[in-house]
C-alpha cells in the first residue's frame, strides 16, 4: 500500500485515465475491407480451422496461442493483501499481463475465478488449455496453491508456472548463487535458518536443495516455531520435507551459526541480536513486503560486511520475479514446452546470476541513473530493464528444455534464436547485423573525441566485448578512470583501450605540428596549433586518423554539429573526400527508413543532391537492404515550377545522366513517397518497387524535422547521423546519442571503406 495520499491518489489515477485499466485487445491483421473480413472470418476462417482439426500442432501457426499466456487467480493471497477475492486481485493480475508484454512481448489474459475449492479451481484452469499456451497461476493461498498446480501440471500437456513459488524461488537462487560468490562459500556447506512456511518459503528451500544444499543443514520455522518431527500443529507434507529431528522449538534456538537466513514472513522476526550470531559476513534475505523481516540498516550496524537483500525496490538487492517469469515463458514457449521443468529453472538462474556478474548493460544504467551496479555485495542479481535478460535467459531456457526432451517445435540455430530475442528489445540489433559482421572482419582503431562522457566509456567496454575494434579516449586519464570505476565497467585503460591525453601526450609535438603544416595558410600560426591541440578533442582525433593512428573519429555528443564538421573537414576533407551530407537510419514499427540530407547543406545544389542520392544508396546498402530513393519536395512530378521541386528535378536529371545501378524517383510529396497505391494512381509509370524506404530533401528543415517527428512522436530509433562523402573517417553524433547508438556507430565506423565502396 501507497505510504502517502499522494503516492495512493497517484496510482489510482495511473489506473483510471485516460482510460480504465491497463490492458487493451488489438488485431494483428488488417481488417479495412470485405476481403479482409472474408478471410478474418466467415468462409476464410474456416479453412484454418480444418487445419487445426487435421494436425493439432498447426494451432501454433494459425493462432495467437503459442504466443499467449493465462494468468489465473482466485484472489485468495495476494500481495500482502491477503484473501481479498478475485475481482479485488484484477489489478495485480493486469499488472502481471502487462509485464509479460513489457519485457518479453508475450500476448496475456487475466482470469481471475471466484472458486476457493483447490480441486474445482484446478479443473476450470485445465479446461482453459485449448485456449493457451502456457499458464501462470498467481496468488492463490498455500497450502491449496500446491494442490492447484499438482493437478495441472499432472493433466495439461503446456507448461504450467505458479510464479509465487518457483518465479520466487529463481530469483532466490540467482541472487544466492552470486551471494555465496561474494562470500566464498559453497552451496553444499552452508547452514540456513528460514521464517515463512508459505508456497514461495517451501519452494525456495526446494530450490536451495536441488542446488546442493543440505536438507540436513535446513532449519525451517513459521508462526508456530521450528518445524520439528512430531510436530502436529499446522503441518503439510511440504512443511513436514523440511522436520529437523531436534528438541530446539524457536528461531531464537536455531539462528547459531547460520550462514543464510531466508525470510518470507513478516515484519520484525530477525533481531539484530540473531545477526551477531550469524557467521561471518551472513546472507540475509528478508523478503517480507512490505516491511521485511529486519530492515537492511539494522544489519549494518551489527554486521557491516552483510550480503542483504530484500524485496523492496528502494534498497540493493531487490528479489523481484519480474527477472525471471516472462523470459522462462518465453523460452518455453518458443519452442512448444509441454512443461517448466527443473533443468529450465536451474537454466533461468545461470542466466539471471550469470548476467549479473557481467558488465552493467548501458540501459539499465540509464533507468536506474544514480545507483551503483557494479557485481558486488550491493549488486547481486540484474535489473529488471536490463534489455539482456530476455535474449540470455530465455534461449538458455529454451535449449534446457530441448535437452531434456519437453520441446515439441525445437529451435535448430539457437544463436540465431537469441539475436531475434535481442532485436525484440534492441530495435537496431538485426539491422546492425550485416554492418557489425563486416566490421569483425577487420580489427579497426576508432578513435572517440568525448572519451570522457560515461556513453562514450559504456560503448567502448560493448566494443571491447562484441566487436574486434580497438577504442581510442581522448581525455583526461583521472577523469576516465573514475567513471569507468564508477560505472562498473572492466576496461582496461592500455589494455584494451587506448588513451590521448591533451594535457600531457607524449606526441603533442607531432600532432600540433601536423595541425599547423595543413593550416598555416589558412591563417592558423603555430601558438595557435598549439592551442587547437591542448584543446579541441575533435581536431586531436581527426590528426590521429590523418596520421593513420586511428582509422576513424567519432565525435559530436555534445557540441554542435558544424563545429565538428568544420574541424573534420579541415584536416580529413582532401582529395575526394569531402562532406556530402548526413543520412539518418529511423528504425520504425513497420522497418527501417532512412533520411538525408539532416545537417551538412542547408539548401543544396542540384549536384549536392544527386551526390547525397547516390551516397545514401551506397550507405544503405550496407545494412542488407536494396535502396529505394524518393526525392521529396512540396512538388509533386513537375507540378510546382519553382522552390525545391525545380532543384530536385535538376538532380533527377543528373543522376539520369550517370547511369546508376539502383532505383530513384521524384520529385513527390512524402505520402506519395510511401504509400505505393497513391504513387501508381499519380504517375503509373513511376520506378520505385513498393514504399520507399529512402527519403532526399532538397532542404535541410524538411529532412531534420520529418527526422525529430518520426524519433519523438513516432517511436523511431535512430541509428546515425551517418557522414556521407569522408570515406568512412570521421561520423558526427547528436549529443542526444545513447551508448548503444554510440556503439552502433562504432559499427559503421569499423566498416572498412572496401565494403561498400
């Protein structure tokens, strides 16, 4: 519950507007005339309705149901809220929908059922199965949550997860796994003392066994004391696993010497006097919510080298079963899992511990700005925005459950499969593919102007671990090693990354010398080289790659674009090279459209236009795709004479002249552009084959607002801007640039220039 009116009134409106709920239906395909309804429905729909007659599994390629969960609840405990009904537990059960969306794009129904008999519950959810892939049973109280899922894991052929006890118990064993990592134990000696007889207590501590635990060595106590052989009081057959032959009856009795306590109780049960009595250094989980068993300030201050963990997202260490329960049903589900067994969620915990102990991914660190996640006491288990999770612990998950035999549809390329589940979450991971790929082929030195902005650090460490390209940091040494420190990165300043410091190089000399013989008659006198060279980081790198000691210069995350391009163009722009334009990639819902000119010419010649045409085919063919390049104006095939409809023709007219081997026309409006319908009714004999997937203007207003609308309205994500006509030597960035944008543009950069010509 909210701990202030305004947090409550704040989640109660979150849940009322605009509209009630959090949850909405929408079609997948479309249904906008007779033809459409005709296949949606009646006679088309009958068709695939034979099919699935014929053959069962087809259901999975003519239906949403390989892809849809239930979650299914009767309201009986839920949250800390108790039995509160299911109509009352909705909200939760549409929150958990929406999480399954969220981070692992799968497709959910809430059902919440009014049956409190474990036995009628059991049989209404196995009659759901037809309808679903999976299902999720949530918040129904102990000890009938274990009668529910016995039954249906025993009759239903698709996987069923009771998330309160096993998501819980993953998480655990995650966060365990690392906390005994810290501490330097082992699974096999550790003692532990558990509070909470619940679903998630018992199958956490079945977990705990399964991974070389002791059950010997398992001290489990509820409201009642220890759970003890001969006890008669509130007993189950999973409380009564756990009877320690002993004639100790409480907590207090038992807390010696425990390496570990595990508490899914409730507030107040471990005393600071029980942590003193710990061994050294204890693992102390207190997971109660809201208020866990002992608050994590209380140990500290009697066991300041405490590895702690809780369940609340306002201290380290958050036991949270969002970081398991929508990749385990991912990976289940894409390859037709008949159930979750335990090799599946042992795999979800090897992912989880493992991504962990991994470098802190650049978006979660931005949703999490401020907090330390460097893999530690205080970081033990990931984030649950790390985009990570979904493409490690699902095809981790995936390729247990083909092991072991429960997959009905088997995944045959699971590296593929896990780049499909990273361009789910990264938008620009399967378009990047063929320019990361080629950039492996040559390891290339790419030298970073801003080498002391944290994005810039967090790209070179995605570098050092994905690509073969080498960083190069222009910066302060102290600066950089303070944010790589504080941002948990492990480069190696030296080692695997290279470093220029302005204030003290041992080749300062050479680079300001360098600066002043291609300037000294462009009125820039040797103090002033000087000057340039102690202080302009995006000069210092562009020397760098003119004296071959870096193959290209990325720069601009700050700044302003023509003051980079101004000092690029000084010192790189010679021979044929020269600034040509800047062609941005939006990656969008429906693929990828790239526009230019975004920055170099504000208004170009008919020449500049038909150079920026031919430069965005070649650029766009490295990403695999086959250029389709509409010049656009307010113009539409000559029917304005003048502005930039007379400057776009003048440029059709010079590519016409070159004899180009890909395809272009205009000029037209953006509409026409993109809708092919529109285009065949105004100039039937147009070239373009289908959308086009290139937008050229003649103006740069036109091309960088189309480019901010479709980035800030339209959800695009943009992968530049790409410097045209350089020869692959320098790129300018926006300063709104992320660290994977940064490392996206590493990827162009390392291209070598024989790979696209």
């Amino acid at each position: 519950m909210s701990d202030t009116p305004n947090l409550r009134q704040a989640a109660l409106d979150y849940h009322e507007f605009p509209r009630p709920g959090k949850l909405e239906i929408r079609a997948t395909k479309p249904l906008a005339n007779g033809r459409d309804l005709a296949r949606a429905y009646s006679p088309g729909v009958a068709e695939a309705c034979l099919e699935i007659q014929k053959d069962p599994t087809t259901a999975a390629r003519y239906t949403s149901r390989a892809n849809l969960v239930a979650v299914v609840s009767n309201g009986t405990a839920v949250l800390g809220l108790g039995n509160i009904g299911a109509l009352a537990s909705k909200p939760v059960m549409e929150g958990k929908a929406v999480l399954f969306k969220k981070f692992a794009s799968i497709d959910c129904f809430d059902i919440e059922v009014d049956e409190t008999d474990p036995e009628k519950l059991a049989d209404i959810v196995c009659a759901l199965e037809p309808s679903f892939g999976a299902i999720n049973l949530e918040d129904i109280k102990a000890p009938d949550c274990f009668i529910v899922e016995k039954i249906c894991r025993e009759r239903m052929g698709i996987p069923v997860f009771h998330d309160d006890q096993h998501g819980t118990a993953i998480v655990v064993g995650a966060a365990a796994t690392n906390a005994l990592h810290v501490a330097g134990k082992k699974f096999e000696d550790i003692k532990i003392v558990s509070t909470g007889g619940g679903a998630a207590g018992i199958a956490c501590l079945n977990m705990l066994l399964k991974m070389g635990v002791k059950r010997e060595n398992v001290w489990l106590c509820d409201i009642h004391g220890l759970v003890y052989e001969g006890r008669e009081v509130d007993m189950n057959p999973a409380k009564s696993a756990f009877a320690q032959s002993s004639d100790k009856r409480t907590l207090d009795d038992v807390i010696d010497g425990a390496d570990m306590f595990l508490g899914l109780s409730g507030p107040g049960v471990l005393t600071q006097d029980h942590v003193k009595r710990m061994t050294k250094q204890p693992i102390v989980f207190a997971l109660a919510n809201p208020t866990p068993e002992i608050l994590p300030d209380l140990v500290r201050e009697v066991a300041p080298d405490a590895i702690i963990a809780t369940g609340r997202s306002d201290f380290p260490n958050q036991v949270n079963n969002v970081l398991c329960f929508p990749f385990i049903f991912r990976g289940a589900l894409d390859v037709g899992a008949t159930t979750i067994n335990d090799e599946m969620q042992l795999a979800c915990i090897d992912g989880i511990a493992a991504l962990a102990r991994a470098t802190t991914s650049a978006e979660a660190a931005a949703a999490y700005q401020g907090e330390q996640m460097t893999f530690g006491v205080d970081y033990l288990i990931p984030k649950p925005f790390d985009p990570r999770l979904v493409g490690i612990v699902s095809s981790a998950v995936a390729r247990a459950a083909m092991e072991t035999g429960v997959a009905t549809r088997p995944i045959e390329d699971l590296e593929a499969y896990k780049t499909k589940l990273d361009g789910s979450v990264f938008k620009s991971a399967l378009l990047m593919r063929p320019v990361f790929e080629a950039a492996r082929t040559t390891p290339r030195r790419i030298v970073f102007a801003e080498g002391e902005d944290e994005r810039v650090l967090r790209a070179a460490q995605a570098m050092v671990e994905e690509t073969a390209e080498r960083p190069i940091l222009i910066g302060r040494p102290d600066v950089i090693e303070q944010r790589i420190e504080r941002a948990g990165l492990t480069i190696k300043l030296g080692e695997q990354v290279d470093l220029v410091n302005p204030q003290n190089d041992p080749r300062y000399r050479d680079y300001w010398e360098t600066y002043h013989s291609l300037m000294a008659r462009r009125g820039v006198t040797p103090d002033l080289a000087r000057a340039i060279m102690r202080t302009n980081t995006t000069a210092i790198g562009a020397v760098m790659v003119h004296r071959d000691e870096a193959d290209s210069l990325i720069c601009g995350t700050f700044g302003e674009f023509r003051w980079h391009m101004n000092y690029a163009a000084q010192i790189l722009g010679r021979g044929d090279l020269h600034p040509v334009g800047a062609l941005s990639m939006m990656i969008l819902e429906d693929g990828p459209l790239f526009i230019a000119d975004t920055h170099v010419h504000t208004e170009p010649t008919p020449q500049q236009l038909a150079e920026i045409v031919i430069g965005a085919a070649r650029h766009v063919r490295r990403f695999g795709l086959d250029p389709q390049i509409a010049l656009c104006s307010h113009s539409q095939f000559g029917n304005q004479p003048t502005g930039t409809g007379a400057q776009a023709r003048a440029a059709l007219e010079i590519l016409d002249a070159g004899g180009h081997d890909f395809t272009y026309d205009g000029e037209m409006n953006i509409d026409t552009a993109l809708d092919p319908e529109l285009r065949a009714r105004i100039m039937p004999e147009g070239r373009l084959n289908g959308a086009a997937n290139v937008l050229v203007f003649a103006h740069a207003d036109a091309a960088s607002g189309v480019r901010n609308i479709l980035k800030m309205k339209g959800g695009g994500l943009e992968v530049g801007p790409i410097l045209m006509g350089m020869g692959n030597k320098v790129h300018i960035v926006s300063p709104s640039i992320t660290a994977r944008g940064l490392l996206n543009m590493g990827a162009v950069a390392g291209t070598p220039v024989a790979h696209y010509g």
